[in-house]
C-alpha cells in the first residue's frame, strides 16, 4: 500500500479507500487551487505520478472542464478566479 500525499491514508491496488467520501483536495488531485497575485488558479502539481502518465494537453482539459466546480468550492472561501490555459 501506498500513503497519499494529500490525505495522508491508504491508497490500495483499487485506489483510495475512502472512495467517494474523500475531502475535496483529494477528489480533484493533482488539480490544486493555490493564490497568484491575489487571483484563485488551478496549477497542476509536479509531484503526481499522473503528470508523468498523461499529456499536459489531457490535463488542461481536464482542469477547465472542473473549473467551475473548482471555482465554486474555492470561492466560499472569497477571491476572483482564473483557468488554466
């Protein structure tokens, strides 16, 4: 078994055990919304094993089809948002 990076509990052959009842940040993994100059954007994070499997084209696609998912969740929290591109 490995350790997720986020969570910090067990992922299996089958994947995350805590299934669909993970937290947000684990369900959009390796999607992440961090702050750049004030606005919320999605960066896609280098340390997951997905970003060497998958085209950053995929990936791309990926992030703007949750974007407003994304988005939403994040801006209960306030601030302004941006796509990735």
């Amino acid at each position: 078994m490995q350790t997720c990076i986020i969570a910090r509990c067990w992922i299996t052959r089958k994947g995350c055990i805590l299934g669909d009842d993970k937290p947000f940040d684990c369900r959009i993994w390796p999607l992440r919304v961090m702050a750049l100059n004030e606005t919320k954007v999605i960066t896609l994070s280098p340390v997951c094993p997905t970003m060497n499997e998958k085209s950053i084209k995929e990936l791309t696609k990926t992030a703007n089809e949750l974007a407003d998912q994304i988005f939403e969740y994040a801006d209960e929290k306030s601030g302004s948002r941006e796509t990735v591109s």
